[in-house]
C-alpha cells in the first residue's frame, strides 16, 4: 500500500458530518459544555471526588475546556457496516464485529461506479456492468468500490432516507466475485429504501426483495460503507485511494469513519 501519501497528495473529504441541526430517522442529541461550564465540572469533581477544593475563576477567562456529549447511533453519518450487522449467524462462521475487521481493509485504491440517474429501488447486475464498462476496468480483489448515486444530494433531507437507489443480490455477488470486500454508497443504504423494498415484498412475496445487499453478508463476509458524500469531486473512476477506517466500537455492527480519498498528484498539479 505505500509509504504514505506524497508531499503534492491531495484529499478529497468524502463524509457526511454528524449533526444534530439535520433531519434523521433517529434524531442526533448534541449536549454542549462550554469552556466555562467545563471548569465549574473540573472544580465539582475534584471537590466531589477528591476533597480538592479550586475555585474556576482562578483559570484563564475562568474557562477550562469545552465537552460534547452525543446520543446516536452508529448508523448516523458516514459509517462502516461490520458482518456482525447483517446477522448473528453466517455460511462462513461467525460475523465478526467492527473492532475485530482487518485494518487492510480499509486503506485501498478507490473504484468509483457511475450509478447516477436510477429510479428509487434496486439495482441489478446489468447495470453494474455497464458501469464496469463505462469505466474501461474493473476493480482489482480488495479495491474499495464506491458507487455514486447522487444521493448525498438529499442530505439532511426526509427524502435522503426514502428517494435513492441500491443493489439487488446479483450485483452485490458480481462485485464480491472481482475480490472486492468494501462496497461504499453515497446513499442511506446499500439496500433499496424501506418502504420500497416492502411494498416490493407485499406485491410479489419474494422474500428475496428484502434487504437482499445486507443478507449477502450472511453469505460472503464483506463491510459496507454508508452515507458516504462528494463522489463526484473524484478525479475518474480510478486515480485515488480510499482511507476509511472505522471507530473501533467493541462489540459493535458498525463505526464511523471519516472516509478521505487521496490523489497523487505531480508538480505539473495532474494526477498520476
């Protein structure tokens, strides 16, 4: 993997914040303590616990240092999926956790698919190859595939979490056939929306138009990153690697990352 990205390496956020000012299916608490409020803590905790008595007006401004307490999930922003989260139980054994995925995973030439322009639902195998054919290549085993919806557009929106398109199970298995084992989305969900994908199981019965992305990891371990954003700003499907690291969360289906593409670039400022 290198040693590191080069003095003229430029980086290419592709994450969503967190934020509580945004709509979510399960809303984001952010709890704020200033600085001056965070030395009142200090000086009730060193008295509390210690018997240390300080009065805070003595600090600097009378401040000390600000806290953030959040109330999320670990589904809230840019996130990795681990196989733990698919199911208690796989083909291959059992789903391991975020904090137990290899780390190689994580940091590897990038491969963005063109899948701008679907309706809201699943898509499947043919379509992906003609993504695979429009970009002249194919990913290369433990290339991270990104697939670029255009759903971040919606961010913050009701309709980011019902309005974009996903995988059926034969394009999943297509791009886990090539050796890949990260598969990103700028959308929600690597799967079509929930209503969708209902009201798909109550008109056909077909168990199979139920989570059918997800479910694949039951089959064939492999992580997915979700709500991923500025795909577009990517120099091509190729030409960058992806650095997406997940939170280590013991025990946890899923961590958040700061997802960043790097692209090496020359002194002439053109990607190499």
């Amino acid at each position: 993997m290198g040693d590191g990205p080069g003095p003229t390496a430029r980086f290419i956020d592709l994450s969503q914040a967190v934020d509580a000012g945004q709509w979510e299916v399960d809303p984001v608490r952010h709890e704020v303590m200033s600085p001056a409020e965070g030395g009142r803590h200090m000086a009730e905790g060193m008295r509390r616990h210690h018997g240390v008595e300080f009065d805070p007006a003595e600090l600097p401004d009378g401040e000390l240092l600000s806290l953030d307490t959040l109330t999320l999930t670990t589904h809230t922003g840019t996130h990795v999926d681990a196989p733990s989260h698919y199911g208690s139980r796989a083909a291959y054994g059992t789903p391991r956790h975020i904090d137990r995925m290899p780390l190689d995973w994580f940091q590897r030439p990038g491969f963005r698919l063109d899948l701008r322009g679907e309706p809201v639902g699943a898509i499947g195998a043919d379509r992906v190859r003609r993504a695979l054919d429009e970009a002249g290549s194919v990913p290369r085993p433990l290339d991270i595939v990104l697939l670029h919806t255009g759903a971040d557009e919606l961010a913050g929106t009701p309709e980011f979490f019902t309005d974009f398109a996903g995988l059926d199970a034969a394009a999943t298995h297509l791009l886990l056939d090539l050796g890949v084992r990260v598969i990103g989305t700028d959308a929600f969900s690597l799967d079509a929306p929930f209503g969708h994908m209902i009201k798909e199981y109550q008109r056909t019965g077909d168990r199979g138009v139920l989570w059918p992305a997800h479910f694949v990891g039951r089959e064939r371990e492999y992580c997915q990153i979700e709500r991923l954003a500025n795909l577009g700003a990517l120099p091509g499907p190729t030409g960058f690697t992806v650095s997406c690291f997940p939170v280590k969360i013991a025990g946890a289906g899923a961590g958040w990352t700061r997802a960043v593409a790097v692209v090496e670039e020359g002194v002439d400022g053109v990607s190499e």
